[in-house]
C-alpha cells in the first residue's frame, strides 16, 4: 500500500514543512481538547467516586448496628458476640465518652475528612448503646490520597494521548502521501518527457547534420518519422492539460468514418512496425460515427502505437474495426493482473522497459468516457494483451 511506503527521508522542504505543521495543528489541538476532558473527568470522577464511597461507608455502619441491635435483643452475650469487620474499611466501636470533637452530641452520623492524613471519617450513633457501644467509626485512608488518583489518572490519560499522538503520526502520513506520489509522479514524467523528445529531435538533428550535398531519401523519412513523432508527444500534452476546460470543447464533433481516421494512420504505424520487424493484421469495416477525428485519432494511436512499443521483435500485431468495436490485440509482454486496475491511471507505467509517460492509456480513457463508449482489457503474462473499445454508445446524441 503507497501510504505506508512514504518516509520522512522521502519528503521535499516543503513538504516536510507541511507534515509538520500539519501534525503541529493536530497535536495542539488534540492536547486543548485532551486537556478539557481530562478536567472534566477528574471533576466528574471525584464526585461521583466520593458520593458512592459515603454511601458504602453509611451502609457498612447501619449494617454492623443492625447486627448489634438484633443481636443484644435477643439475649445474645457480649463476650459471645462477634462484631462486623470489613474487608474495605476500617471498623471502630467506640464509648459513649470516646465521641471525637468534630461530631456534635446533636448529629446522628457525622462525617469528617482530615486532609492531613488522607483519611475520611464517618461516624453513626444509631447503634443507642447496645452492647456499650456509643457510636460506628468507619474509616477510608485511600480516597483522599491524591498521589494515587493523580497516578491513575496520568497513566489512564497519558496511554490515550500517546495513542491519539500515534494516530496523528498516521493520518499525517496519509495526508502527505497522495502529494508525495504526485510529485514523484510530476518528476518521472518530466524526465520520461525529456527521454521521449531526445529521441526524434536527435534523429532530425543527425540527419541534417549529414555531409552529403542533398539530404538522402532515408534522412528524409527519418525526419519525417521524427517530426510525427513529436507532434504526437506534443497532441497528447494539449490534450493532457487542456482536458476539460472551454479551449476542450471545439465543436469539431461530426459524423465521421473511423476507418479513414485509422487508415491516414497507416504509414506512421507500419514505418514502426517495420524498425522491430512487426507484422499489422488489419481488417477495417466502414463504421460511421459522431465524433471529434482529433479525439478518435489519439485514442487508435495511443492503443495501437503501445501495442507496437510492448510487442517484441518478430511479433504480431491484430488491429480490427467493425459497427460493434475497434479492437488492438498483440502478442508482446502482456500486464501483470495485479497493475492492470491501475493501467488507466494519469502517469502511470506497468514496465519501464520501453519508452513513453505514462498518459497514453489515460487520454484513451478519457475518450471513451466521453463518448459513452467502453473500454475492455484482457492480458496475460508474456503472452500479450487485447484493448476493446465497444461502441455501445455511437456518438454524442
């Protein structure tokens, strides 16, 4: 998956600059908002954990008097009397004369916490004297604590926000990554671009460099071979970075004959065909259809020149029109099932084994999609690969 291929050592000044102000505004924000919750929690949490530790501590007394009670009614001894513990608190029964002084004579349950120690203190005088015992003492000396609720609440919180830190990493990573790939992308096509012109501008340039006194017949078709070849480059640049604006729309659709179209594109393509002793299967019906001729020229070229490109030496190249579909099929290398999805796709390249940008396959893509047509890919690996434009639908209506 590309996402996760992308480094930080990958990455322009500029685009570092922008992951890290990226991660920046989310980790800001995240430690803002982290920070609120985190307040509120610990707020919430006290309260409710006090209110549910006074309930138990009330409830533990009332129990422990309710057993004494009973217990002194019905005659039970009090040296055979086993009075409540708990595994929670602490239990006191004190005298009568033992009150503290922060319970007033006039309370029936008193309630006390001394910061100092740590320690909440609830005291219950309903146990009215059973037994001796004047008043229930139930002691906490862990609520109060605060290095302990600190210590939890740092190490619940401190997990989740190196969690959420994490997830920032991540995200931020997958923003950067589509614009890391489309500058790699931009960079390849430069260079392939600059590949593609040094070939015919060469050719022209050693042919007119040539000594003799006149420029011989073959200088003159390689020129000529050259000269198309960079029309061609510059036809799918226009269209490249003109495609869907107003300078797009020329009003040139009409019916046309798109076996004239393919045939006025004979020479070029046999002259390529025969530099790698290709054979051209061709077999052309008369089809009528309304279309742009620019739009369908470049689409034919590209399929049929990446057939010649990708066929080997000796090979064979099948290119067929009828009323139903126009269909290029080769013998050559073939596409890899897994790239094939991705084949369509602006600047990218299954091999880069032989020349060209990466734009051919998706200028046709575009093509098809604006006539309504559908286009169908069928290869195998070394065994070569067959492009079916099928004209469900002629035309713009």
């Amino acid at each position: 998956m590309l996402l996760s291929k992308v480094l930080v050592t990958d990455l322009t000044q500029y685009e570092r600059k922008t992951l890290l102000n990226f991660f920046g505004l989310y980790v800001g924000t995240v430690t803002v908002l982290l920070a609120f919750i985190v307040v509120l929690f610990f707020n919430t949490n006290y309260q409710n954990t006090h209110a549910n530790l006074i309930a138990s501590m009330k409830m533990q007394a009332q129990k422990a008097a309710t057993q004494i009670i009973v217990s002194d009614m019905k005659g039970v001894k009090k040296e055979d009397f086993v009075f409540p513990t708990s595994d929670t608190f602490s239990v006191n029964y004190l005298k009568h004369d033992e009150a503290p002084s922060w319970c007033k004579s006039t309370d029936t349950q008193c309630l006390w916490e001394d910061k100092k120690t740590d320690t909440i203190y609830y005291l219950d005088k309903s146990v009215a004297g059973h037994y001796g015992v004047g008043y229930i003492m139930i002691k906490d000396t862990e609520f109060l604590d605060d290095i302990k609720r600190y210590t939890h609440c740092t190490v619940l919180f401190g997990s989740i926000y190196l969690g959420v830190l994490l997830v920032g990493y991540i995200l931020a990573r997958i923003f950067i990554a589509p614009i890391v790939l489309q500058r790699k992308q931009l960079n390849n096509f430069i260079r392939d671009t600059t590949h593609e012109l040094n070939t015919p501008v060469s050719a022209i340039v050693l042919s007119i460099d040539d000594d003799d006194a006149e420029i011989s017949k073959k200088s003159l078709l390689r020129i000529k071979y050259s000269a198309k070849r960079i029309v061609e480059i510059y036809n799918d640049l226009t269209y490249l970075f003109l495609e869907g604006t107003s300078i797009r729309d020329t009003g040139l659709v009409a019916e046309q004959n798109l076996k004239h179209i393919i045939e006025s594109q004979m020479v070029y393509f046999t002259q390529m065909a025969e530099k790698k002793d290709q054979k051209l299967l061709v077999n052309l019906s008369d089809v009528m259809c309304k279309i742009d001729k620019e739009d369908f020229s470049r689409l034919a070229s590209n399929l049929i020149t990446n057939a010649i490109k990708y066929t080997p030496h000796n090979g064979t190249i099948m290119i067929s029109l009828t009323n139903e579909m126009f269909r290029v099929e080769d013998n050559g290398v073939g596409i890899e099932k897994e790239k094939q999805e991705k084949i369509f796709e602006r600047f990218y390249r299954a091999s880069s084994e032989v020349g060209g940008f990466g734009i051919g396959l998706s200028i046709v893509m575009n093509i098809v999609q604006k006539y309504g047509f559908k286009i169908q890919l069928d290869s195998k690996l070394n065994r070569g690969t067959v492009f079916t434009v099928k004209f469900k639908n002629k035309g713009i209506q």
